[in-house]
C-alpha cells in the first residue's frame, strides 16, 4: 500500500502548501512586508520546514518515479531551517514561498489525481473469479 502512503503524505504536503498561500494572502504578496514580519516569515518557515520533513516519509520508489520534484533538495532546505533559522536567507525563504511552494503544490496535486484516476480504474474493474 505504497501508493496510499505517498497519497497520504502528498495530501498533508498540499495542506501545508495551502497555509503558505493563506499567510501570504493574509500578510500581503510584498517581499518588504516578509523582510520585516518575523510572525510571516516564521509561519511561512514552519511549513517549509513540515514539508521538508513530510518528504522523508515519501517511499524511495515513489521519489525514484516522480522525479519532476528535486526531493532531496526540499528535505536538505527542512534541515537549513530546523537547524539554522537564523541564518537564512530572506530573500531565499521569499522565492521558496513565491515560487517553488506553487509548483510543489501544483506537481502533487496532479499524482493525486492520477491516483485517483488509477484508484478508480482498479474499482471498476470486474473481478476474475
């Protein structure tokens, strides 16, 4: 049941990518506004830093197949912000939340509903008896 593991994992992915898209609807789209808010750059953090860590939970034949996500490169950016707040980059953190967290969200909206679509199929078939 590898594939509703990694639906699971992808759907609590979304989530988290949602809460973006609702902090930067709430705290406005301006890179000046971030810069300054430490409660909008922490809310936005936190989440990358959610799924980062959600990847890990991914299987390693599902990340081997989808490849269109760079997967390591999304937990290596978990571990800069669990390990070193501080130190990172706003400007970076901004161009994460802008536009990589839109594509991530696009990229596991589209297996879930090719999930979907293969779960579907697989109840509809008849059954040899």
């Amino acid at each position: 049941m590898g594939d509703n593991r990694n639906a699971d994992v992808l759907r609590r992915i979304i989530s988290y990518c949602n809460d973006i898209s609702e902090a930067i609807q709430r705290f406005g789209e301006d890179y000046t506004v971030f810069a300054r808010d430490s409660v909008y750059k922490n809310a936005t953090a936190l989440c990358v830093l959610q799924i980062g860590e959600l990847t890990t939970h991914l299987t390693d034949d599902f990340k081997q197949t989808y490849t269109g996500m760079p997967w390591t490169q999304i937990k290596a950016l978990r571990n800069v912000v669990a390990h070193n707040y501080g130190k990172i980059d706003d400007e970076s953190l901004w161009e994460t939340i802008t536009s990589d967290i839109p594509k991530l969200k696009d990229y596991c909206s589209s297996i879930i509903q090719q999930f979907d679509v293969l779960m579907q199929e697989s109840t509809n078939e008849p059954e040899d008896e």
